[in-house]
C-alpha cells in the first residue's frame, strides 16, 4: 500500500535537471562517459555501413562547377 501525505495532495514534480543532479558526481561522470561511449558507437557504426551499403547512384548529389552555374544565372549584356 502506498504511503500519502497528510494533506492527500501529490508530491511536487521533479524537473530532469533536480533528478540529475540528486545523482551522485562519480555516477552522473560515469553516465556522461556511457553517453559519449554510445555516440562513438553510433557514428563509428555508420560510417562502417556507409561504405558497406553506399547510397544509390540517383540519390547522390551532382557535384558542378560553380563558375558554370554562375555564368547560366547572370544575364548576358546584350551588345546593341
């Protein structure tokens, strides 16, 4: 059985920075590290996959020269 307050109101709500910061210091180092862990995990993995399965050869973005796209932009003086 649950134990309520006198007042029967519920307790006041914790934001995730009060959570965090009741955690021990060792731990919330140890749990910043697991998180860093992850993300080199993560990227390290993607790059992995990216080579094995590169995307297909329609989804690749055309590389141009930009002088030639800003020679088909700009208007050409007319010699009149």
């Amino acid at each position: 059985m649950a134990s309520t307050s006198s007042s029967g109101s519920p307790p006041p709500r914790r934001t995730l920075w009060d959570i965090y910061k009741g955690i021990a210091p060792r731990h919330r180092v140890i749990l910043g590290m697991g998180f860093m862990a992850f993300s080199m995990v993560g990227i390290w993995a993607s790059d992995k996959l990216e080579k094995k399965y590169p995307p297909p050869v329609d989804n690749r973005v055309a590389r141009i020269n930009h002088s030639d796209a800003m020679d088909k932009q700009s208007p050409k003086p007319s010699s009149s």
